[in-house]
C-alpha cells in the first residue's frame, strides 16, 4: 500500500492544512496526519485536543488517518512503515526551513524517509496557526482561516465570546 505521513504541530488545524491534506490523500491509499507532541514549545491545544480537531475535520475522507508521535519523525517512520513526509511549501520562506528539515531526516534514516512538498493553495499561502491564535486573541476574525467549529474552539480559549448569528463577526467581549 502506498502510503504517507503528514506530520505538523497543527494547533490548530487551518484551511490551509486542510487543504494539503485533502491533495495528499488523492494521491496516497493511505495519509497519516500525525499530531506532533512536542514539548519545547507550549501549544494553545492539548496534543488530544489537535488529534481531535483533525479527526472531526477529515471525518467524510475515508483513507485519512488521525494519530500523534513523540521523538524524531525518523524513528515513528521507521516503526509505522512511512517512507514519504508530507509537508507544505507556502512562501519561499518556508523552503530553507524545510529543506533542513528533509535533508536531515534523509540523513538520520539513511535514505528511507523522504518529503514530499506540495504548495500551498494561493489563497491560502498567509495561513499559519500563530497567525490565527494572534488574530483570535485580539477578537479578530478568523472565520475564513479556520473551519468553523475550530473558531468556536480558538475563541473559547481565550474567553471570547462571539455571537454566531453575525456571520464573519467577532465581538470580543471578555467573558
Ligand atoms: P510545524 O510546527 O511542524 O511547522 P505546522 O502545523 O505549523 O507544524 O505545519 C505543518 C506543515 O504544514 C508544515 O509543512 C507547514 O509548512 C505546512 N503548512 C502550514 N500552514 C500551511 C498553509 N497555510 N498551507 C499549506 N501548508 C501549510
């Protein structure tokens, strides 16, 4: 079976990971999205809480699998079986990062991991999650960024509260 992982810290999920998820699994019978527990960095989302927004969110794509790893990429890889990473190329920006990051796990595994790019939809080449947490922390809106549910997930971590009747409208009313 051809199959691929996708791995990200995700918190949270964009429409710009949707995206690159969605694109992958045509291309694969199988596409891990794996959640990655880091602990360097203090996420706004519990790893269960990103597992979960990206189960919800792939729930009607059959061959998408939901899952999170802790440690090199290389050494999951290597125990699941995944010879190709998935990653996504928005700007020019991300390419010397991302680069390092293959070259490195092409090293560590003596070959048997390599990334695959894909390029992120122009419209959505400005996502990125920080962007969207900074965004919903002021109480801006961040509707066309995320889907839906996962806004109500954002605003509620930062206590706002947004009146749903106002499509595209956030209030950002302390609670
Ligand atoms: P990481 O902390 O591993 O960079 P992210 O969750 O930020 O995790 O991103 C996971 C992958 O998704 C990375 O390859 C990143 O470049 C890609 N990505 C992030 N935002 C977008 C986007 N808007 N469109 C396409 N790819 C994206």
């Amino acid at each position: 079976m051809n199959k691929a992982v996708y791995p990200g810290s995700f918190d949270p999920m964009t429409l710009g990971h949707l995206d690159i998820i969605k694109r992958a699994s045509k291309i694969f019978d199988e596409l891990t999205v794996s959640v990655l527990d880091n602990h360097s960095k203090t996420p706004l989302f519990s790893v269960d809480e990103r597992v979960n927004i990206l189960k919800e969110a792939t729930k009607d794509i059959p061959n998408v699998k939901v899952e999170s790893f802790s440690g090199l990429l290389v050494d999951y890889a290597r125990e699941k079986d995944f010879k190709v990473s998935i990653r996504g190329l928005r700007a020019i920006t991300d390419l010397e990062y991302e680069l390092q990051i293959a070259q490195t796990n092409r090293m560590l595994s003596s070959g048997a991991l390599d990334t695959l790019f894909l390029t992120t939809a122009a419209e959505y080449s400005y996502l990125s999650s920080s962007g969207v947490k900074e965004i919903a922390s002021f109480g801006g809106d961040i509707l066309g960024c995320v889907p839906r549910f996962v806004a109500d997930l954002v605003y509620a971590k930062y206590g706002i509260d947004k009146h749903d009747d106002l499509a595209g409208e956030v209030h950002n009313e302390q609670k």
